[in-house]
C-alpha cells in the first residue's frame, strides 16, 4: 500500500485552476480501485492519497499522470507501507508480511 504526498509548490490559484482536471484523473483511479482515500492537507499545502493493488513502479508512474504533476505545480512523497492490519472495508488491500 502506499501514501501518497502531493506538496504543492506553486501558488494555490495555480493548483485551482487544475482542480477539475485533477479530480477526473482520481475519479479514473478509483473507478479501477487503486485510489482508497484522499484529500487536502491542513493546512492547505498540498494533499494526501492512500492506494493499493499495485506495484511501486505503477504508482510511481500514476504520480506523474496527475494534471498538477504534469503542469509543475505539485511534488509527490510516494511511501510504500505494509498494511497488515486494516479496517474491513480495507480487507482487500491488506498485506502478509514476507520474511
């Protein structure tokens, strides 16, 4: 599983202006079930997403997908975690730890 931190690093009417955009590419990613949560961070500096079901090299790769990524205005913190213990409406996503 992994958290994903969008810091912005442009000025919020800059991130406003691609919020459609950006809401149409997480309404894409959890329609296909990678996305699980996410959100404004207070303050306001950026946002967090929870995700699963897929490989560091995809999520890294889905990081550079989103609209604010593309126009420069946001850098992602990507950190993969073992989710071993989780909520039922999270049972799908959890992880066996190996070794």
């Amino acid at each position: 599983m992994f958290v994903m931190e969008l810091t912005y690093t442009a000025p919020i009417e800059d991130v406003e202006a691609l919020l459609d955009a950006h809401i149409a590419w997480l309404d894409g990613y959890y329609a296909s079930g990678v996305f699980l949560a996410s959100g404004r961070k207070v303050p306001r500096d950026g946002g967090v997403i929870l995700a699963g079901g897929v490989s560091r090299g995809e999520i890294e790769k889905i990081a550079t997908e989103d609209p604010f990524s593309e126009a420069g205005v946001c850098e992602y913190r990507i950190t993969e975690f073992i989710a071993t213990k989780t909520s039922a409406d999270l049972a799908t996503v959890r992880d066996t730890p190996q070794g």
